[in-house]
C-alpha cells in the first residue's frame, strides 16, 4: 500500500510539474494557444470516459453539456464586464460546469431511461435538438455568429488580466489538474464503482439493491459538470462562442479521441485528446487531407488495437518484466520500419491526388517532404506505389513475428482493460 501511495504521488507530482514547466518549452504563442485547447480538451474526453469507459454508455452527444456549459458561462462573464454580477474570471469555468450539469439533469432524465444502443439514438437526437435550438433563439445562442466576450473585465489583480496568453493557460492548467483529480478520486468513490457493475451486468447490480437507471443517471449528471467546466474554460480561451460547441461533430470529435487514446485506462483519453487535437489544428495547418488520416488512424486502432494507444503502453511492462522486450524489439523494428515506409507512400499518394484535384490546373509542382514533385511526371506516382507495396509486403512478413512474439507475454485480459488506471 505504501509502495502504491508513493507511486501515486511521483505520478500525480510528475503531472503537475508536467503542466507547470510546459510553457517554458512550448512558449510561442501558437505552441501556448495548442497546450490550452489540450488542456480543454483533456478535461472533456475524461469527462466523457466516465460515460463511455466507466459506465459503458456510448454517446453521441456529449458535446451538448460543454456547449450549453460554455455558452452560460459567456453570458455570465459579459454580465460581470457590464458590472451586473461579481464574479472573477477565474470562477468562471464553475458556471459552465453548474449549467452543464443543470442541462445533465434535464436531458438526463430522458436518456438514461434507457441503455445501449437505445441510449446512444437518443443522444444522437438530443444534439441535433440542441444544435437547431442555436439557430431558433439567438438571444442566447448568437445565431449563426455565436457570442463573443472579452476575457479582460477587470483591473489587474497581483497582475493577472487573462490578457496574456500564458495567464490562460495557468488557468486552464489549474482547472485541468483539478479536475482530473476530482475525476479519478471519482472512480474510487462507491458510485464509481457500482457504475463499472452496472457496465458489466446490469441485471446483477439491481439484484443487489442498485437501481442501473439511477446510477447512470448520476454518473452523467457529475460527467455533464466537468464537461461544462471545459466549456467554460473554452469560452474563456477563445472569447467566442458558437453553434459549433454544440454540434454533433465536436461530440464525434470527444469520441473519437476517447477511443484513440484507450477508454479501458484512466489516462487513456489524455492520450487521444493531446493527439487528436494537435491533429486537429496542427495537421490541418499543413494538409487538406487531415480528416482522411484521422480516420485512418481511428479505423487502425479499432481494428488492430482495441485498447487504444493507452493498452499498448500498458502491454510494455509485461515486455520488460517477463524478459521478452529483447526479443519483441528487433521484429518491432522491422515492422515499424515497413509500417512506416508504407505511411509515407500512402501520405505521398493522397497528397499528389489532392493536389492532383484541387490545384493541378495552377501548377503541377508540390512540395512534398521537403522535394519538388511534378506530378505530371510519372516518377512521384511510381515511388509512392512502390513504397506502399514494399512497406505492405514487410508489414506483412514481420507481422506475424511480432504476434508469436507478442502473444508470450501476458496481454492486458479483457476485464484488467475496464478497470481503471493511473
């Protein structure tokens, strides 16, 4: 038990200087703008691993709870610029998280009536009802401009404005770290526990005395809270609000996430956040094509792992500890190397198709991992096929070493992978 507490404490100490030294390496303002939106987004997808991961509820719309959240706390923050209410900026995200278990309540009441597939069509339904609702009272919803703010309302207090980017994102770091403890304390807690009873046998939970439409309601009441949180601090970061929060695209985008990055473990949607967002905002700076690897990635990971990146890293213990690491790592190499080179070709080839599409009657030329490639010629086409044959055709062959290899060490079971980690 001492060794666990120790080992708790270097891992929740190590997050919180993690978040505290961020900024003095990722210091740019863009780098500063990408680590909040993280940080926002972070709180959200473990929000919603308390439904998806915990209570076994897939949903459709979970992005309904951070965008109502997100849309009080604007109005509630340019209520506090006019001199209406007191309220600092940093209480704020509070707003958000008391709407968006308000809204939790509401729509709770309706969908977790019902479980499964049923549960799922309802949320569907629930965020297209909201996301017309934006467009049918823009009192308070903004119509299709949204409602902007400025987070600034107040003199300096010990220097703080939240003018600064970097303010923002001490704020954002604060709240994040907060919550995320709050989150997990959640799953030792009795409610956290008989939610991961009725994710597995609903029957037998309510034989013992626990109503399974009670305790998912609950659960989503306290995940609608932190996802208004998010909202909030949302709101804060980009001064602006829009239908967009409300969407079933940004709730596809939260699932998304949560599923790349292991729904089975605590930090696995941590995970997908960081990654799914610098994809997000990062890729599409640089590619048209970024949803098509997005998807990719996603379809690989449903398919090959499971368990999300998160029940990957977990497997690699049991590498080390049963002494097969060194004999997994040269097959790993290789079949990293054919997996990677078979990337690049296929990255080569959608990026000449797309250039081929949409820019080709300009100018034939693209830059492409640093060359000139004329896509008019036929050597760019036959270097991306050739790669993508080579690279298939190892991936191939060493896939199954790995495997043989692979399935030696005890894998992470099927019910180790609903328990929850950290």
């Amino acid at each position: 038990m001492q060794n666990l507490n120790c080992g708790r404490w270097i891992v929740w100490g190590g997050f919180a200087l993690t978040l505290l030294l961020a900024p003095l390496i990722f210091y740019k303002g863009a780098s500063l703008s990408l680590l909040c939106q993280m940080g926002a987004f972070i709180i959200l997808a473990l929000s919603y691993n308390m439904l998806l991961g915990q209570g076994g509820m897939l949903s459709f719309g979970h992005a309904v709870y951070s965008g109502l959240g997100a849309f009080c706390a604007i109005h509630v923050l340019n209520l506090a610029a006019a001199g209406s209410v007191t309220i600092p900026v940093s209480l704020i995200p509070l707003v958000g998280g008391f709407a968006g278990m308000f809204f939790g309540a509401l729509f709770g009441y309706v969908t977790t009536k019902k479980s499964g597939t049923t549960f799922a069509m309802i949320t569907l339904g629930i965020v297209e009802l909201v996301f017309a609702c934006s467009l049918m009272f823009p009192n308070f919803f903004g119509g299709e401009g949204g409602i902007s703010t400025d987070r600034v309302i107040d003199e300096p207090f010990f220097g703080i404005s939240y003018g600064p980017q970097i303010q923002v994102y001490y704020l954002i770091a604060f709240w994040l770290f907060v919550c995320t403890v709050a989150m997990f304390a959640f799953t030792q807690t009795p409610l956290g526990r008989i939610i991961n009873a009725v994710r597995d046998n609903p029957e037998r939970a309510e034989f013992i005395g626990y109503d399974p439409q009670w305790v998912r309601y609950l659960t989503l009441m306290l995940s609608a809270f932190f996802a208004g949180i998010s909202g909030g601090l949302t709101a804060i970061n980009f001064e602006i609000v829009s239908a967009e929060n409300v969407s079933a695209l940004r709730s596809g985008s939260i699932l998304l996430f949560a599923v790349i990055g292991g729904t089975g473990f605590f930090f696995g949607p941590m995970i997908g956040a960081v990654i799914g967002v610098f994809l997000t905002v990062m890729l599409s700076s640089f590619t048209s094509a970024w949803q098509l690897y997005f998807g990719v990635l996603f379809v690989l990971i449903v398919m090959y792992a499971p368990g999300g990146i998160a029940g990957l890293m977990m497997q690699i213990p049991g590498l080390i500890r049963n002494g097969k690491i060194k004999h997994v790592l040269p097959q790993l190499a290789l079949g990293l190397f054919a997996a990677m080179l078979m990337t690049t070709g296929f990255v080569m080839m959608v990026e000449m198709l797309y250039h081929l599409t949409l820019h080709a009657a300009d100018d034939s030329s693209m830059q492409l991992f640093g060359f000139v490639v004329d896509i008019a010629q036929a050597y760019g086409w036959v270097v991306a096929i050739a790669m993508i044959v080579v690279g298939l055709a190892g991936w191939i062959g060493m896939r199954k070493r790995v495997r043989l290899v692979w399935n030696d060490v005890d894998p992470v079971s099927p019910a180790r992978e609903k328990q929850v980690q950290v």
